[in-house]
C-alpha cells in the first residue's frame, strides 16, 4: 500500500514546540491545498473517498482520529494522534477518517487544487479503477 507514517522534527525549548513544514522537505510533493477538518459530530466519517492522482499528507494537529485505508486488496486502520507524525496518503488510495476525539483537529496537505474530476467517491468505482490500473 502506498501509504508512509513521517516523523517531524519538533523544535523548541520552554516555550513550548514548533514544526516546520516544506515542500519536497517533509512535504514530498508541492502544496497546492490545505484544509482541516474539526468540530465532528461523534460517530461520523469524513473522506470515504479515492483520489485518482492527488497526495495528501494528513496531520491530527490536535486530538486524534483514525484513518482506514484500502487500496483494493489489504485494508489497514491508522490512528493519528502525536502533531509530530504526518500520514502520507498517495493516490489510488480509499480513505476514511473517523473516531474523532473532542476537540480533535485534522489538518490536510494535498498536492493538487480541489478537482472533483480527479475523485472516486462510490466505493465498488473504486474497486473498478484499480482493477484496472
């Protein structure tokens, strides 16, 4: 599956901790959107999506939340929770997030601008797709 959890490198001192984020540094690939999901309704799914050539880069800044992924073989759930461990997301990949934590802040890097074109948002089109790639 073409999925990697990144470990940042948090600086600081006292002060409390900051992490730097750049484009082909600890960003593999130009950022081209940024978004961020919070203030969930308990029980629900965000995503429930494929993307046909965007990469992400997911980041639970705050709180936690879990991330299914399916590349249309192997299924595997990841928990984001530590600010400092990025979720890189290639495409070709179904992903659902879901099991927000109060509170919980999940922020999106993503190589490509919002291109509905470029989604598979019906699970067996999903399924289709990279049976055929």
């Amino acid at each position: 599956m073409q999925v990697d959890k990144v470990l940042f490198k948090s600086c600081g001192d006292n002060r409390g901790q900051l992490i730097a984020l750049e484009e082909f540094k600890e960003i593999p690939f130009s950022i081209k959107r940024v978004y961020y999901v919070y203030d969930t309704t308990q029980g629900v799914k965000r995503g429930c999506h494929a993307h046909k050539s965007l990469e992400q880069m997911l980041i639970c800044i705050h709180g936690s939340c879990k991330i299914l992924l399916d590349d249309g073989v192997e299924k595997e759930t990841v928990l984001l929770s530590d600010p400092r461990v990025g979720l890189h997301v290639t495409n070709r990949i179904w992903r659902e997030m879901f099991d927000f934590s109060p509170g919980a802040v999940l922020i999106v890097l993503a190589s490509k601008l919002y291109d509905e074109n470029d989604y598979i948002r019906d699970y067996v089109e999903f399924k289709k797709y990279v049976a055929a790639k």
